[in-house]
C-alpha cells in the first residue's frame, strides 16, 4: 500500500504521518492523479480555473527575497507550470501585503567564495528569468509593494505586469548602492523595454520608481486601482483584488480577449523616436552612454565600479546582442561582487539592518507623546521627523518669533511632500493637527519622553532640565537621562546617536531606540563620554586639517584631496558647514580631555576666524566666501588665508595626496579604535555605521573598521609610527591597533 493511501486510512504512526504528508505536500498533486497543486516552503502553486496561481511567500519573514532555496523552488514550480495540461497561463503574485520580492538574498552572495561562484548565481539567475520568457503560457507579475533588484528582474521576465496603484508599491534595481549590477538579466531587458537613458537612470542611481510612474515608463503594463475598505480590511481585500484581476489578465491573454501587451517602439509618434534614436542609433546612443559616463565620473570621482561597470554591460548588450550582453553582465557581476568596494558596501547594510532592531527589547510602555525643547533648525527637524510617524508632538521655545520659525521649517518640510507628491494635502494637514507650539510647559506632565534641543550651551542645558524635572513627579531621575545625538538636517540625515550613561536604565535606553528606529533613523547606541563617538573621531581629523592649513595646503587642495579619498565633502567645506564656531568651541572643549591627541594644530587659527566673524556658511564667510543664490557660488576667503598665515608653520613632511590623505583619515581611524578600545563603542559595526552615515566616511571603504581590515592593520601602525616621529605626538597608535599589528589573523570584522 502506498503511503499516500496509508496516510489517508490513518495506518501509520504520528511521526511518519507528519513527515509523510510534508513530503507529499512537498510534491505536486497532480504526481498522484489529481490537478496541479504544489506546496513548497517559499513557493506554492494551485489552479483557479485553468490559471495556475504561483504565490511566494517565505515563511518567518515580512519580506521575499531570492535565496538559492527560493529560487530552486521556482524553478520546480514553473516547470510543473509549464508542463500541466491543467494550466493555460500563470500568475506569480506574493502571499505578503506589502513585498513582492525584494531582491536577492545578500548573504547567499557573501557565502561565494570566488569569481565563478558569483557568475553561477548570475546565470542562475538568468536561466530562471528565461524560462519564464521563454513559456508559452502568458505569465502575468502581479506586483504589490517593494519589487526590487532581482524581483523585478523576475517580473521582467514576465509576459504582463500589473501593479496595485498605491504608494507602497514601487520598483527598481538598487544592485548599484550595493557595488553590484543586476545579474539576472536586468542590464539587458531594460534597455530594450523602456530605452537606454530611462534605464541608465534607473539602474545607475538605484531609485525607486512608484507604480504610476513605472506604468508611464513602459516598466508596468496596467496599474490596479485599490479599493476602500468593506467587510474585510482594506489590505486583505485588495490583495484579493489583485489577485481577482491577474487571474482574468491570465485567462485572457491565454484565450486571446486580452491582446498582448505591444513593445513595439514605432518611429510614428515622439516615444518611438526617441526610443530609437537613444537607443539604437550609434552616434545619439554613444552621446547618451558620454553624459552619463561623465555624470557618474562627477558625481564618484571614479571611485566606484559599479556604475562604470553598468554603463560598459548595457552598451554591450545592445551593441553586439543577447549572447555577448548576458555573457557580460555575469561576468561584471561576478567581479562586481568579489571587489573591495561591493564587499564594503554590503557590509554597511548588514549593519544597517542590525542598527535597525532594538537591542534593549520593546519598551514596556512604548512612547505616543513627544516633547521638543527648541524650535530652531534641530528641534524643528526632530519634530517633522516625529510627526511624520504619527506621534503627538509639543513643540516649545522661549520666543514667539523663534517658535513660528519652527514651526513654518515643519509645515514647509510636509508641503514640499505635498508638491512632489508624496504625501496628499489631507496628510499634511492631518500631521500638522497633532502639533503643538507653545511658549510654557503646559501639558508637559502629560508626555512620555522630552527631547531636549536648545542651543549648545551646558548651562542652559542644564537650566532647561530642571524646569522640566520641576514638572516630574521626581526632582532628579538621572536612570530616565538618555542622549539623542541627532544629526543636521535631521530629515535626511540617516543617523540617530544614542548616548547611555553608567545610571541610564534598559527601560529608558529601550524607549529611546524605540523612537529613533520609528522615526526612521538608523540607530547606533554609544557610551557617554566627552564628543561622545562621531564628534570625538570627527576632532583629531579637523585638527590635522588646520595644521595642513597653516603648513600652506590652503583650502582648495584640502577639499580636493580629501574628496580624492572618497569623502562626499571636502574637509574645508565641512568645517565651514558645520560652522567654525562650532569646530572651536567643539576643539576648545575636547582638548581639556584628550590634551595633546587633538593638538598638532593651533586653536587660535579657529578663534581669530570667529572674531572676524568668518563663521562659515551661516555668516557668509569661512574658509570660503559664499555668494549667489543661496551662497551656491564660493571663492577663497583671503582675509582667513591672512589669519592662517599668522600661524604658519613649515612642511616638514610632503603634501602628496596620499600622504595628506593618510595624515588625515589615520587620526580619524585611529580614535575611533580608542573608542572601541575604551568601551565607548560595544562593536565595530556601530562605528563603521556612525563614520559613514553621520560624518561621511566614504560607503565603499565601508568605515574605519573594515578600512583597517582591508588596509592591514601593521600597515596603518607603520604611518602613524613615521608621522608621530615626523609630526609629533598627536599621532600616538592606539594599544588596541598596536595589538591587531602584531597578529595578521585579527581583524575587526569576521568577513
């Protein structure tokens, strides 16, 4: 008797009764006689009518993402697909509301140990997408939510795409802000589908593209309208909808009711034209490859294959065909993939992903009304950022003209929304009704957390904390003090600076998080200490920047060698944007602490700047004078170049770009080992993430740490070696790298 029998007369025992129907559920149906049904751990299959439904749906998790398991899993059920008489058409459609598949699984490529491990992948990954090409059954994509990298690939792939018209829906190919390219023949499809330039813009810049927007480019083939919300929740039901209209998208594109949709490109309308034109025409096209190679070489300094890489695949493709173009990208993808900058880059999201769960656990009581002290720049920005997820906020400052500053700052930053589309006008006004600006503390006492704002002065600080514990129910409550270091302007700036102290407590850091991460920020959790972690490795740099100042570099080759480097700013420009008041009240401060490590320069090249009221930007003039339309246009600033001279000091090194470079980014890397060696930082991964997502240390270096992992640490302790004797005992190597010299094995991150 077979199993299948025995399992349904009940014949064998509870174990082999769980594992034989996983094995048979595991199976086709149709192997034992009946119509096609699959069930497999990520991919499902049933038939509704004659179309076969594919659902995908990884178990545990929110999103789909295309692991060697789910892929192979497919590629099974595509072929049963393929091979019922049962089915005439297919649909591939997500089991989860708000992702259809979010690209490829990132760790499935870090396990890949070479360059013909990562090209298997790619053509892998091409031959699975070809497949459903190549099947002469229709295939219909019903995309909802993120359909990203090799999720759109996928789709693609597909004969007809549909998209749910909401704003959770959106495609794109990010492979590039991974150092990567698409590998699954998205480089190839693209272009032939919507044209050269609009896939360049896609895949060279990694952006989203919402479902009205894709359906307008020719990436989408009809958009589904959503519907309110009835008898069941408007998610459940929609994703029913989506699911009703691919069904009979399918059936009648089998039958023929439904026509195929045309990618034909005529030379009878402007589309077409241009189409043509851009894309097919050598001398347009080679012109159109031009800008965009000459974009990418402004905008990375050369510094990132990727995009260089994509520019080369495409125009291969389109230049000598299919064969030659796939052929192309996985050989791009799989040298993509084992370079230095794609391994830093994927190392940054790794870290991301686990800067964005909370360490400390949910909060007991999680916070739904917020306070901010300060409506100036900062203030004003933590509270866009807080409204825009919901949370009641009151919004105090001591001056009425100060407080309606702010709050225009936050009605501008919701309306900008508005006129790009983002956000409807309802919203906005919705959002700005849970706002409240006021000038005293009532309702304080109603709050479940105040964040302090007010203008850097430990005074005044303090001044403004006792007025607000004088509300609490508790005068001091120093276990309920957390620091919330935020970053300027806080509505793009991706990074949230928590600061614990030895009496903070979980509750309390556990709350914090919990804001920062619903807020949207990427959140790194540091000890307190002076500078706490991003100012304090952000001082020495600065330091070793006016010594080459009053060594003659001047401002220009400053800024043009660090941003050789890969820095997105150039040093003199960032010192006048975070304003040189700043840098010396920050150097002032610090140097009481850290003494000589933030010396080798002069603090008073700072002071006499502030004097003269050269502040930076904010005053019109720093290292730079700024003038124009919005201070956009910048000279040298000869009357600071007149200060500087004041304090000149002789070369006694060279002013090689690298040796500039490496004087500069070693004190940088070097204090923040020193963080890590003295507990400020729990891990390295939370340093990497602060350098480069709050002070701009190059993404493709992947932060202070894995740049010492890939540079070598003996390597890094020779320089600092050479340049203490050179230039003095500022450059003093931390024990711990002194430590990681020694031993070739260690290194900061295991891969």
């Amino acid at each position: 008797m077979s199993a299948y029998l025995m399992l349904r007369k009940g014949l064998l025992p509870a174990a082999a009764r769980a594992s034989t129907l996983q094995r048979l559920l595991s199976t086709t149906s149709s192997e034992h006689g009946g119509p096609l049904r699959v069930v497999k751990k990520h991919v499902q299959c049933e038939l509704k009518g004659d179309v076969a439904v594919v659902r995908l749906n990884s178990p545990g998790s929110k999103v789909n993402v295309l692991s060697e398991e789910f892929s192979k899993e497919l590629i099974e059920v595509m072929n049963e697909v393929i091979a019922s008489p049962h089915a005439k058409s297919a649909v591939l459609i997500s089991g989860k509301p708000d992702c259809f598949i979010a690209g490829a699984d990132i760790s499935w490529l870090d396990s890949a140990n070479s360059i013909d491990q990562l090209k298997s992948i790619s053509t892998s990954g091409q031959a699975m997408i070809q497949k459903l090409q190549d099947s002469a059954k229709p295939v219909v994509a019903a995309i909802n939510g993120s359909c990203l990298g090799g999720g759109l690939e996928v789709a693609l792939g597909c004969h007809y795409r549909l998209a749910m018209k909401d704003p959770k829906t959106f495609v794109g190919l990010p492979e590039v802000l991974l150092g990567l390219l698409p590998g699954a023949g998205g480089t190839q499809r693209l272009p032939k589908l919507i044209g050269l330039p609009e896939a360049l813009d896609i895949a060279l810049t990694g952006k989203n593209v919402k479902a009205d927007k894709a359906k307008k480019l020719g990436l989408v083939d009809q958009l589904v309208e959503p519907l309110g919300p009835g008898v069941k929740p408007a998610q459940e039901r929609n994703m029913e909808y989506l699911e009703e209209v691919a069904i009979r998208t399918a059936s009648g594109l089998a039958s023929g009711a439904v026509p195929p949709p045309s990618r034909e490109y005529k030379w009878t309308n402007l589309r077409g034209i241009k189409f043509h034109l851009t894309t097919n025409q050598k001398y347009v096209r080679e012109y159109v490859l031009k800008q965009a190679r000459g974009m990418v070489m402004k905008q990375t300094n050369g510094l990132y294959p990727a995009p260089l890489k994509i520019l080369e695949v495409m125009q291969k493709g389109i230049v000598e065909g299919p064969v030659a173009g796939y052929e192309a990208e996985a050989n791009g993808f799989a040298e993509l993939g084992m370079s230095s900058e794609s391994k830093a880059l994927r190392s940054l999201f790794f870290g991301q992903t686990e800067c964005k769960k909370n360490r400390f656990g949910k909060p007991a009581k999680p916070v739904k009304n917020l306070a901010v002290l300060g409506a100036g720049l900062m203030g004003a920005g933590i509270v866009q950022v807080s409204l825009q997820k919901d949370y009641n906020v009151i919004m105090k400052d001591t001056k009425q003209d100060g407080l309606s500053r702010g709050y225009g700052q936050v009605y501008k930053g919701f309306n900008d929304r508005v006129k790009k589309r983002a956000m409807t006008s309802f919203d906005r006004d919705r959002v700005m009704s849970k706002l409240s600006p006021q000038l005293d503390y009532q309702s304080f006492n109603s709050v479940d957390m105040v964040i302090e704002a007010v203008f850097e002065d430990l005074k005044v600080k303090h001044k403004v904390l006792q007025e607000v514990e004088a509300i609490a129910s508790a005068s001091k409550r120093p276990s309920q003090v957390v620091g919330m270091h935020y970053f300027s302007p806080v509505e793009k700036m991706p990074l949230l600076e928590i600061i614990t102290t030895a009496q903070t407590s979980k509750e309390t850091a556990a709350a914090a998080v919990d804001v920062g991460l619903k807020q949207g920020k990427t959140v790194i959790v540091v000890k307190d200490g002076p500078g706490f972690y991003t100012t304090r490795i952000l001082a020495p740099m600065l330091s070793e920047c006016i010594r080459l100042l009053q060594e003659g570099l001047g401002p220009q080759n400053l800024d043009k060698y660090s941003k050789a480097f890969g820095f997105p700013v150039g040093m003199a420009t960032l010192a006048d944007e975070v304003g040189i008041d700043v840098a010396y009240h920050v150097a002032t401060d610090l140097s009481k602490t850290f003494g000589a490590r933030l010396g080798g320069s002069d603090v008073n090249v700072l002071k006499d700047m502030v004097s003269s009221g050269f502040l930076g930007r904010k005053s019109g003039k720093g290292c730079y004078v700024y003038s124009g339309r919005k201070g956009k246009d910048k000279s040298v600033n000869k009357d600071a170049e007149a200060i500087v001279q004041n304090y000149r000091i002789s070369i006694k090194g060279s002013h090689d770009i690298e040796e500039v470079q490496m004087r500069l980014v070693a004190r940088f890397v070097n204090e923040a080992i020193l963080c890590l060696q003295e507990g400020v930082l729990s891990n390295p991964v939370d340093g990497d993430i602060g350098a480069v997502f709050g002070l701009g240390f190059p993404p493709f270096r992947g932060g202070p740490f894995r740049f010492v992992d890939s540079y070598g640490a003996s390597n890094l302790l020779s320089r600092i070696l050479r340049y203490r004797e050179v230039y003095g005992n500022h450059f003093e190597p931390a024990p711990l790298l002194q430590d990681y010299a020694k031993d070739p094995s260690k290194k900061f991150h295991s891969k």
